[in-house]
C-alpha cells in the first residue's frame, strides 16, 4: 500500500521536518511499529480523563466527575496494557489514578472561578495560504475562555515524568503543532481576544520513598503539575506560516518524485531523503534496521516487516469528526460578531 495523498496534519509535518524517510515509512507506506508505545497510551488515557474535568462547562472536580475521569482513564489504558503492568513504571495505572485524584485536588478552586470551556476535541481543515494551495487538519483538545481577562486560549496536556526539565518546556515553544493551534484560534477570533497557548503539564512519578519516620526523602519526586503560557505575536506567527509553506512544498514534490518511474526502478529512492542526525531522537528510531536494509522502499510496498503492523493513517477522519462542533463554534462566533454590529468575521481561511 501506497498512500500518495497530499493531505497533511501538524504531527505528519513534524515526523517529515525530523526526517523525511521516517516519514515516508510511517505515512506513505502506512508502517508502525506493532508493539504499542506506552507513552502515547499514558498521554492519550490522562487526555480522556482531562476531558471529563473540563466538559460539560464550566470545569468541575467534584467527587463523581474524579472517579469519571478515573473510569475514562482507565477504560482507555486498558486497551493496550492490563491494569497491573508495572514494566513501563511510573506510566501505570495506579499512578494515573494517583495523578487524577491530585489533579482534581490542586485546580478544583483555580479552574472553576478562572476558566470556561468553549469546546473541546474540535478539528477541522486550516488554510496556510489565501490562494488555498496548502492547508493542515487539525484537531485541537481544549479551548478555553479566561474569565479575568476575556480571552481564549488552547489548553493542551503534556505528560512527562521525572520533572519539568527546561529543555522539555522549551520543546513546546517553537513546536510546529501549537502553531497550527495558535493559527486556528486567530482564524475563529481577532486578535485582543487570543490569549495563545497554555501547556498544561502533568508529571508522573512513582509514590516517594519514605523514611521510617514516613517523611519523604530529600529530593524525592512525586506527581507535580505546571502550566506555560506561549504566546506568538502576529510577526512571529508569519515567519512560521511562511515556514509551514516551505515544508509542505517539499513534501508535495517529494510525492510527486514518488510517481515517477526512476523512483521505482532506482536501486535508491532521491526522495524522502534521510536525515540520519535523527536516528537516536527520543528513544530512538523504530525504522533504524528497515531503512538500513531498504534502500529504496518503494520495492517493498506490500511487505509487512517482522514486528511491523499496516494501519491507516487519514488525518482527516478524526478532524472531520470534530469538525461539526467547529462549524458551531464558528457560527457563533459570526453571530456575536453581528448581534455587536460588527461586520461579519468569517473563518474564511479555514474549510
Ligand atoms: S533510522 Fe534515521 S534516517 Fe532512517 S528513518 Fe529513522 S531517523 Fe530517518
């Protein structure tokens, strides 16, 4: 299976910036690896029990919306791991129920009187460009409206463990995903009503080691929390559109190059090149011992590699399921806008 399509999401743009071969095995040949990653299981399980605090609107931490979230985060954990798999400690269920519950208690008077929640899972299609040549789907966790200072923002959770250490909050700075946000929040509101970006950090640990006397050790680390705001002016959010452009035209070509007979027959594929700086980020490469042995992949479409599993990636489908609360919270903000006799501002640049 060759998947040639153009379309595009923020996490395919990120995977191709990174390394286009990985790209090219991950999205276009539809690979992955067959074990699951615990990391992204543990994320997405906090994600659902998040949005059980956070919807209906306005928040709520009450009693039965924890053990709610508990049961969200559960039901979601259990599709990968069993319920009492320690292998990828502190990523357990014991301490996402520990976090949950801690959640619950640290923000339970903050959330409430601070923020409202204007949608949550919402996607849709974003132009990059008014001659709608390139366009990103997109599909956003959280928006919120802060009360104290009317405006909205985008509230995406990030789970890591150990601590909050400065290059993992520095990571979300410049991250190509939260531009995409940033740019569909601009596109549903103007400008004194964007408040940006707010990270909402979880950290998982496991429970501290304690003395005899049942002190906590020194420098014992336990579930913590922290949220960054990141705010993009209008001139930095420019040099970053034009960026997204720029990428998304290599990668265009690159799928053209694909169908070019020489692609196929090549001993090696020019295409997709590899960026082998990238072999050993984060965690390592999954495709290391494939993209030593395949030089030119397409020779291999129909193949199923040991350890490797097809899957479909459509970046639109989960989008265009969100997209039906966008299209509500798009009209509405067009009705605001005339009821307050403004001319209409329509979300003309998203689809
Ligand atoms: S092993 Fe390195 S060059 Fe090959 S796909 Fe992975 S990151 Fe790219």
């Amino acid at each position: 299976m060759l998947r040639t399509k153009k379309d595009k999401d923020s996490t395919m743009m990120q995977g191709y910036m990174t390394c286009p071969r990985r790209a090219l095995l991950t999205y276009i040949l539809c690979l992955r690896p067959e074990e699951p990653s615990i990391h992204l299981v543990f994320g997405q399980a906090l994600h659902k029990a998040m949005e059980v605090f956070y919807w209906p609107s306005p928040p709520c931490f009450d009693e039965e919306r924890v053990n709610q979230a508990i049961a969200a985060f559960l039901a979601h954990f259990q599709t990968e791991y069993s319920l009492d798999c320690e292998e990828y400690a502190p990523k357990t269920a014991s301490n996402g129920i520990r976090l949950i519950r801690r959640y619950a208690e640290t923000y339970k008077e903050l959330d409430p009187s601070e923020y409202q929640t204007e949608a949550i899972e919402i996607g849709g299609n974003v132009f990059l460009d008014s001659e709608g040549k390139h366009s990103l789907w997109f599909t956003i966790d959280m928006i919120l409206w802060q009360m104290s200072n009317s405006q909205y923002m985008i509230f995406d959770h990030k789970t890591t463990k150990g601590s909050f250490t400065q290059s993992w909050m520095d990571g979300w700075k410049n991250k190509f995903q939260l531009y995409t946000y940033n740019h569909v929040l601009h596109c549903l509101h103007s400008p004194e009503l964007v408040k940006g970006i707010i990270i909402n950090g979880l950290c998982v640990n496991d429970p501290p080691k304690r003395t005899k006397a049942g002190q906590p050790y020194a420098n014992a680390r336990d579930i913590c929390f922290m949220r960054q705001w990141i705010y993009h002016p209008p001139e930095r959010m420019e040099a970053w559109r034009q960026t997204a452009i720029y990428w998304c035209e290599r990668f265009d070509a690159d799928i053209d190059q694909l169908d070019t007979p020489s692609a196929r027959s090549d001993t090696w594929l020019k295409a997709f090149p590899h960026n082998f700086e990238a072999c050993t980020h984060y965690f390592g490469c999954p495709y290391l011992g494939l993209c030593q042995q395949w030089t030119n992949p397409l020779h291999h479409v129909d193949e199923v590699p040991f350890g490797f599993t097809k899957y479909e990636w459509e970046p639109d489908k989960k989008a265009r399921e969100a997209q039906t609360q966008f299209d509500a919270l798009s009209t509405k903000q067009e009705e605001g806008n005339q009821e307050d006799g403004q001319q209409a501002r329509t979300p003309d640049s998203i689809d």
